[in-house]
C-alpha cells in the first residue's frame, strides 16, 4: 500500500487504462454531470473521466476517480477488497475486550495504529499557490441536477472536499465530507448533520462566542478521501487512519489564514471562518434516493484564501440514483465494518451493503449458527450502534448462503420466511428486520453427489457439450 496523491492515482489510472480524457469544451453546468452518470451506469462503472477543457476555468475536472471496484483497489494500493477486512482484523484482534463506547481511545492507543499520525509540518506546502483575490467562481466545481440550489439560486456544489474543523479547546482536528453551496466568489453554505464532528465543534465555538475556523481540502492522497467519508468510532482522528489504510503516515501543512492543518500535496484548499449564529438557505440538493434533499438552513462560511497548484486538477463526484460512483467507495466501508462487527457481536459472519440500499445503513448479514433468539438480539445490538441506527431493513441469512448474491438472498427469504413471525421492527416502528436464516424450521438441504460431480466433469467433452 502507499499514499499518492490525485496527479499520481490519475496517471497510475492512465497507466492501467482505468482512464478516459475527453479534451473537447464541456460545461460544469449539468453537461459533466450527465455524461459522468452516463459513464457510471455503463458496464463494470465505465472509466475515471477527466474533463480537461470545462468551461470558465482554466483547471481541468476528475470524476468517477472511484468508480469500480479495481480503482478503489488502485487508490488504496491493494489487490483486492477483501485486505481492508484482514488488516482491520489485524488491527483489532491487539485489543482484548473491544468496547463500543470507548472503542476509539481503545484502537488510538494501540501502537500498530498510532505510527501512523501525521507529521506536522511548520511550512506552508511550497505546490500551492495563493488565488489573489480569491474567487470561487473561477473554479469548476459542478451543478448535477437541474434543481440544485434552486431556493437561493446557486446550483453549484463541492461535492469531494475534505472539510477540516478544530476544537476550540483541545486543538483536536475533525476531517468530514460535507456538502458545500457555492454562494458566490467569496461565500459557502455548509450542510453538516446534527452530531457530527464539524457540528459539535462549531456548538463549541458558539458556546465560546468565538468564530469556527474551516478548511476545505480537494485532492492529496486518496486514502484521505475514504477516511473524511467513512464513519469512523467515536473521536478516532481521520488523518491517522489515512496512514492506516495507505500503511503510511501523512504530511500535514498549516493553512495560510486560518490555524488549520491539511494534507500536503492537495490539489486545492479553500480556507475561511462560519460565525456561529451566521446561516443561509441551502439546497435542494439532488440524492442517492432519485430525489432532492429539501432546501435547508446551512452555516455561512466566508473566505479568506484560497490557493491552488499551478496545474491543479478539481476532483467531484456526482451523487444519484445507484450504481453511482460513491456506492463503490461505500463498499470500502463495508469491507472495513465486517471486521468491526467480527469483532463486536458474536456470530456475525458475511456483510453486504447492496448499491441501491448502501446510504440507508440496510444492509445483508450472515450469521453462524443461527437462532431465532440471536436474530432479533444481533438486530437490536446492530440498531443501537451509531452505523446502523437509520438501518430501514436488516435481512438475515445462514453462514451458507452468499450475502454478495441477491437472487440468492431472495430465493432464501421467500422459502424460509413466514412473515408474520419473521418479521419484526424496532420499538419506533421505522426499522424492520427479516429473519431469513431457516433457523426455526431446519430441513435436509440437496447436496450434491460429490462423485458424480467429479465423474460428469471427467466426461464433460464425451457429452459434446460446450
């Protein structure tokens, strides 16, 4: 594993002809959107895009960068999904009595996890530039869908920043991936949700009277990209576990007007103050679910620097219906969750998110050894964990059965399943659970003739078959 940045994972994407350049003018304004939700949907998530001539800007824009399975791997430097979980396990088979509430402290404070903290450099990153005066417009950041932005009029977003906030006290970082509404050159709104980490340290700096300092990072090692994304425990720094996932530990620069730390080697830094108490209008913003997400109240951030590379290149996503770019980088997530689950709730075997339920926490799970009773007590344990909460179905399964494979799953629930008793919800009514694993009426499974196979497959070619 290793820890590029986006220059270096785009020509390593190029070299593994994992990448289209489309050369000809397109627009930011819907156009790149529509073609990279195009390219998403095609066979395998298509190829990584970079738009080299978007209109308005003189740097080029990166799209579906992790768009397939093998570029997730390409980015994080492995060969295949699956090391996620064997090094996650690794990680965590070194604490003897995992605990959820205290499991952050409990994994920062193994050794094998903590080599990987930053570095702290006392210079600015020599790469970057500053933009003088500083204009978010003269960036090519996307409109997606035609009702984005459209209460207040400003359709463009930032859609794959790293947003950077601190404590106003203890100085600890907080490194999430945030929507951000372009408002003009020198203007953002910030969506972030209730309980996040940028929200309890902006109620801090409310608390204090004082005004929060925001960095937002484009670009730098990919492995910091899946970190700000994923839900990590508690208060576990996602620098850190950036070095973890690229077995290398970052470099971190200062921000030039705001007391921020960022990765080096970002492509783009957009830096700024939100005043507590300061909000606007933001959204609606077009979603995961085929809809828009409704026009909200968001934080005002304003601007006070922004520097770039000379040759910056802007990474975005687009986010819609599935199979969609970020469904890909979710099961990176799912990869690193089984060996936290593993870990923390006895039975529980296989994990699939599939693409179309990945972002409403639902989830396929297999366990060994089943029984009524250890369903409905893995359901309650896994809805009270902070990454299963919003679950809107959980569907169990047996050990034996492919959670990968929903025609599978399919053919299990409907054989096995009587609903009326196989069915149940939490106390809200809003999370349902199937029990699908067979466990109350086992019966004799077809195995095939283990002997025969071998025989058929010797004669394979007698029969003239293809």
């Amino acid at each position: 594993m290793s820890n590029v940045d986006l220059q270096q994972l785009i020509a390593l994407l190029d070299a593994h002809n994992e990448l289209t350049r489309i050369p000809v003018p397109t627009d930011p304004l819907l156009e790149i959107a529509a073609i990279t939700d195009r390219v998403c949907k095609s066979f395998g998530g298509g190829k990584a895009l970079l738009f080299e001539s978007p209109a308005g800007s003189p740097f080029p824009v990166a799209t579906n960068l992790f768009g397939s399975p093998r570029r997730v791997c390409l980015a994080l430097g492995i060969d295949h999904l699956d090391r996620l979980t064997e090094r996650m396990t690794q990680l965590l088979d070194r604490i003897p009595s995992p605990d959820m509430p205290s499991l952050d402290r409990q994994i920062a404070d193994l050794p094998e996890f903590s080599r990987f903290m930053p570095y702290f450099s006392p210079d600015p990153d020599p790469q970057l530039m500053a933009m003088e005066p500083p204009d978010l417009r003269l960036l090519p950041f996307l409109q997606s869908w035609p009702g984005d932005g459209s209460a207040c009029g400003y359709p463009r977003y930032i859609t794959l920043g790293h947003v950077f906030t601190r404590h106003p006290e203890s100085g600890l970082q907080n490194c999430g991936m945030y929507g951000a509404q372009l408002r003009g050159a020198t203007e953002l709104a910030l969506r972030w949700k209730a309980g996040s980490g940028a929200a309890r340290h902006l109620e801090e700096h409310r608390r204090l009277g004082q005004p929060m300092p925001v960095a937002i990072a484009l670009g730098g090692p990919p492995a910091a990209t899946f970190s700000a994304m994923l839900p990590l425990p508690g208060e576990l720094d996602e620098i850190t576990f950036a070095g973890f996932l690229g077995l290398v530990a970052l470099d971190t620069v200062p921000c030039r007007s705001v007391p921020l730390q960022v990765p080096a080697g970002c492509e783009l830094v957009i830096e700024g103050y939100v005043h507590p108490g300061e909000t606007v209008e933001e959204g609606p913003f077009g979603n995961h679910t085929g809809c828009y997400s409704p026009a909200a109240i968001a934080s005002l951030m304003r601007i006070t620097a922004i520097s770039h590379r000379r040759n910056a290149i802007i990474p975005a996503t687009v986010v819609g219906p599935p199979p969609m770019e970020d469904c890909w980088m979710a099961k990176a997530w799912e990869r690193l969750l089984l060996a936290f689950l593993k870990r923390l709730i006895p039975g529980v075997h296989e994990l699939c998110f599939p693409l179309e339920w990945v972002f409403h926490q639902s989830a396929i799970i297999s366990l060994d050894n089943p029984s009524p009773a250890m369903v409905r007590e893995t359901a309650a344990r896994l809805w009270n964990s902070p990454w299963f909460s919003g679950s809107r179905l959980l569907i169990f399964v047996d050990a034996g059965v492919d959670t990968s494979s929903m025609t599978g799953v399919a053919w299990q629930a409907i054989n096995n399943c009587y609903f009326t008793r196989d069915s149940f919800c939490d106390g809200s009514g809003k999370r349902q659970a199937l029990d699908a694993t067979g466990c109350r009426t086992p019966r004799q499974r077809i195995v095939v003739d283990s002997a025969t196979v071998q025989r058929v497959a010797e004669r394979w070619k007698e029969y003239g078959l293809p």
